[in-house]
C-alpha cells in the first residue's frame, strides 16, 4: 500500500527562503498581515487533511468509480467521497483564497495552490471536484452581473455548491468554434440552453445540492467559428430571486466515460434539453470570460501533475532504500544482507533524481505563477499588475505542458523502480500512472499549449514576454556570474539564455515564410523553455542552500538541495541541446510524408 507525507519542508523553503513570500504580501493591502506562522499552520493542516481524509479513499475511489442510475441521471461518487467533502467545506478549505466580499477567507492565492498541490499527490480524482469549483468562481467573478455574483458566489465560495466548465461536444474538442449547442433568448433576459456536452469532469454527483454549469453555446444570431459564442451559466437546479433551490433544470447526466484513470471522478456525458441559463457577459463574447476558467484549469492540471509526482516519487524512494536485488557493481555496500538494497544502484538513482528534480522544479515554477497572480490581482502599481499578468500569460503553458509531460515521466520511472511490482496494482503506483496521463490530455492538449507558447505568447508579440523573463535570468546570471560556487549552474544558464534569443528569432523567421514551421518546432520549444525557467529556479534554489551552508548550518535538506540541483543541470537541463537540433530540422520531414502517410 502506498503512502505519502507532505513536503511541508519543501513548500516552506520555496516560499519563504527562495521567493520570500511575506515580503511580497506587504506590498498587496489585502495580505500585508498575512505572515510566516499563518502560512505554515495553513499548510501544515491542509496536510493533515490530505493525508488523513482523501490519501486513504484515493484506491477504494479508483476501485469503485463513479455508478449512474441511468432511469434517474443520479450519479453516486465512491464510498466515503461525500464524507469527505463535507469535512472540507466544515474546515473552510473551499473559501480559503476567496472574496470576502462572498464569505472568504482572503488569503493569498499562493496558499491555494500549495494545498492543492496535497489534494491531488493524495487524491487527484477527489480533489477536481473542488478545483473546477475555483474556476467557475473565477469566471463568475470577473464576468458574472452583479445578480448572478449576489446568487452563485457565495455557495460556490462557501463549497455548498461545485461548478464545471461545459465546453467539449463530441464533434469539436479544442476547436470550440464548431460547437452546436443552441441559446434562444426567452425574452426575460433567461434563455433555453439545449445541446450535448462530452468529457464533463465532475459533471454530476451527489457530493452538493446543486452543480452550477458554465456552458458554452450560439444564440440565434451568432457568426460563425469561435466569434460566436457566448458563456452561460445554467445551474442544475433553479435558483431563485432569495438564492434558494428552485425546481430541477433540464440538463442531465447522460453517461459517464469509461476512463484508462481517475475513475473516483465523474467524467459526464451531458444532455441539455431547454436548460434555463443566463448570459455571462457579452454575448459572442463568451470565449473571453471562459478563458478566465481555462487559464485557471490549466494552471490547476499542472498542479496535479506535481502532486502525483511527489508521491511517486515518495514511494519510488522508499521501495528503493527496502528492496534488496543484487550486490552494486561497485562492491557489496550492505554486507549484512543477502543483496543490496537497489537504491545503490546508477539507474535507479538516475529515475529517483528525476523524479525528484521534475517534483522540486515544478513546484518552484507553480508557487512562483501563484504569487504573480496574487500580484496581478491586488498590487497598487498598475504596472507591476500588468507586468505580473504578462508573465503568468507566458509561463502558463509550460505549467500545463512541462510539469504534465514531465509527471508522466516521473510516474512512469516510479513505476519502473518498483519493477514487476510497479504493474501490480496492490502497490499503488500503476494508479498514479494512469491519473497522471489524462493531465497531458485535457485543458488544451500539451501540443495546442506549445502551439500558444510559441505562436502566440512569444511570436505574437514578438519575443516582448519572453524578453522580460530573460530580464530576471540575466539579473541572476549578473549577480551570481563571479561566484565560482554558483558557476555549475549559472553558466549552462546564462548560455541557454543567449541561445534561446537567437533560437527563437530563428523559428520566427521560418515561420513567416511557412506556418507548418512553427507546429514542427512548437512542440521541442516547449521543452527548451521549461527547461530555461526551471533551470532559473533550480539557480535560484542552489543560490540559497549555498548561503545556508556557507553560514554553517548543518541542516542536510541544503545540501540535498544542491545535490539535486547538480543532476538536475548535469543529467536533465542538457536535453536543451537536443531539442533545439530537432526544433531545427524544420517542418519537411513531417509534411512531406504524403507516402509514408499512406
């Protein structure tokens, strides 16, 4: 059985030694008296609950999954789910980063996100139940009428209530301008939602009263392709002038998904059959405000590929340091036993490190997009919120794509430690493999997120994004470039930061002559520019443990620090090299296979 303890010492050291979190929040009048005791005890009983309430129904809930009552649309969540999600909204943990204006508790975003990281290293299925919850709130507060926040926000705020995002229909995924789902305007400012939704994940349960829908659909005059779409919401049931349940609305649970994973989550099918609904800002406009989710998603998915990271990796190692198998070629290390334990071995520690260093990496990188939010939202310095938006806007699609593709290869070599017992599923990795695939899958596939990198969020504006992230590396690089302790890491730093300009130029050309060239790159780029971010960061944490240990301090966590930093930039940083020759090779090997494609 498999178990998991939460990197509270980690998270602590990324945000206070690293990014300083406190000092960020004096700047931010809504957090300025949030400090360094308030975070820890939020996060120290953010794990307790992870561990000690959904870690333990995260196998019964991927045995059981989800049953649908096909005569009554009900769907039943696994044993113990409700339970569960109860005592979360009793703790309070679903109006943690919320308004207060709609009864939250106002803290900072960041701290949102670190809990979240918990919930889904212990329960990915469970906690999406939640998390879409925080988008649909996020979409209704920037967009929603002043009625339809007075209705929903304080229910979706307080958990009384979840929220989904009803986008994908079976003949259009990410190419939402084809949707067919109909709006017709009733007259009294509602509106009668009729269509089908597919892939709605946590579409129906039986963990809330009501299920507020954000649902994409035409009105009767509506261009065609993506310029004509509109955002409403349309809740299960009715909800009345007094914010109490009105009767059922037409929009049912009308399958769930047989799924490779996640299957303690509700993936629906979902049948809209003259819902009432409301407008969600302008009409035509509804892509604008549903982004506001999707951005939220993304960045959520990202996080939920760091946390089965961490727990495979937790359970990786300790197998490792347990399971005996053959003597090190080195020479017998424990000669008490009848073999070696197998964490002595070269390519067991090369998938451990990995692991670890895609774990401590994508967390550096997500608390670092969690704090750029906070900034955006509530610093008095127009500039510095615009600045921090743009940022968030760039770093976006590699929290979807790197951290995900590199959670599935972290799961993966997890897997690959335990051997055999790695495909047995008493040992529970197996199950952390197959939750781990679907992130590179939903929210945007991770091509379409290279595709928005490289073309819209760089290219599009040609390269202004990604020179202001070049700004922070080159301040370290000019701060630490004389420091011989640093250089392991800010030379092969600054040196992918001056290619990385000539790189892209480069691509930008090509694609001005051929479109294809930037798809044929877009995918290696991604990788290029995960690897530059976190390898500013991974600097960024070396810098720090260096001090520590300069100063004295005995604490081994530092020099663990290093020595992850120094694999990280010795066996995984060097893929750079790879990438931008294959990045390179252009768009013809792939488009002129007319034959071969055959």
């Amino acid at each position: 059985m498999p178990s998991y303890t939460p990197p509270l010492r980690d998270m602590q050291f990324v945000m206070h030694e690293v990014f300083k979190v406190t000092d960020e929040f004096k700047a931010l009048p809504p957090h300025a008296e949030v400090d360094v005791d308030t975070v820890n005890a939020v996060l120290e009983e953010a794990g307790k609950f992870a561990a000690g309430v959904t870690f333990p129904l995260n196998i019964s809930g991927d045995e059981e999954g989800c049953k649908l009552d096909k005569e009554t649309h009900a769907v039943t969540t696994p044993k113990g789910f409700k339970e569960a999600y109860a005592q979360y909204v009793e703790g309070g943990w679903a109006a943690l980063s919320c308004d207060v204006q709609y009864g939250g508790q106002g803290l900072p975003f960041v701290l949102n996100q670190c809990v979240y990281e918990m919930l889904n290293s212990a329960n990915q299925a469970w906690t999406m139940y939640p998390g879409l919850s925080h988008g649909a709130y996020e979409a209704l507060h920037a967009h929603g009428t002043e009625e339809q926040k007075r209705l929903y926000l304080p229910k979706l705020t307080s958990g009384e209530w979840t929220g989904t995002m009803c986008l994908t229909e079976a003949h259009c995924g990410t190419d939402l301008g084809l949707l067919r789902t109909k709006a017709e305007p009733l007259g009294d400012g509602s509106y009668a939602i009729t269509g089908n939704k597919i892939f709605i994940s946590a579409g129906e349960h039986d963990m809330t009263s009501n299920i507020v829908h954000l649902v994409l659909a035409r009105l009767p005059d509506a261009p065609a392709g993506s310029k004509g779409i509109s955002l409403f919401v349309v809740p299960k049931f009715k909800v009345n002038a007094d914010g109490s349940l009105g009767e059922r609305n037409p929009i049912f649970c009308g399958g769930l998904e047989h799924k490779m994973g996640i299957h303690g989550n509700a993936t629906a099918q979902i049948n809209i059959d003259g819902a009432i609904g409301s407008l969600v800002g302008q009409p035509h406009k509804g892509l604008a405000a549903m982004f506001v989710m999707m951005n939220a998603a993304r960045l959520g998915v990202g996080n939920q590929s760091l946390g089965l990271t961490e727990v495979a990796y937790q359970n990786a190692l300790a197998y490792a340091k347990d399971r005996l198998q053959m003597r090190s070629l080195s020479g017998t290390k424990a000669k008490d036993l009848a073999a070696d334990p197998i964490i002595v071995h070269p390519d067991v520690r090369r998938m451990l490190l990995t692991a670890k260093a895609y774990a401590e990496g994508g967390r550096a990188l997500a608390t670092y997009c969690a704090i750029l939010i906070d900034k955006e939202l509530h610093h008095p310095d127009e500039k510095v919120r615009k600045d921090s938006a743009e940022l968030v806007a760039l770093l976006t699609p590699i929290v979807k794509a790197f951290i995900t593709d590199n959670g599935w290869a972290a799961t993966t070599m997890c897997q690959q430690v335990y051997g055999g017992h790695g495909f047995i599923k008493e040992w529970g990795m197996e199950q952390f493999v197959r939750d781990a695939r679907i992130n590179m899958i939903y929210e945007g596939t991770n091509g379409i997120q290279a595709l928005d990198l490289l073309g819209r969020k760089i290219l599009g504006n040609n390269g202004a994004s990604l020179k202001k992230f070049g700004k922070l590396v080159g301040a370290l690089v000019q701060e630490e470039g004389v420091n011989e302790k640093m250089a392991e890491f800010i030379n092969p730093l600054a040196y992918l930061a001056d290619q990385m300009t000539k790189f892209t130029t480069e691509l930008g050309f090509r694609g001005l002559q051929n479109p294809d060239e930037v798809g044929a790159a877009a995918v290696d780029y991604l990788r290029v520019a995960g690897h530059l971010v976190f390898g500013y960061f991974f600097a960024r944490m070396a810098q720090v443990a260096l001090r520590e240990v300069a100063a004295g301090n005995p604490d081994p966590f530092y020099q663990a620090k290093l020595q992850t930093a120094r694999f990280y930039f010795a066996k995984l940083f060097p893929e750079t090299a790879t990438l931008m020759r294959t990045a390179r090779a252009g768009a013809a090997s792939l488009m002129d296979t007319d034959a071969a494609l055959a």
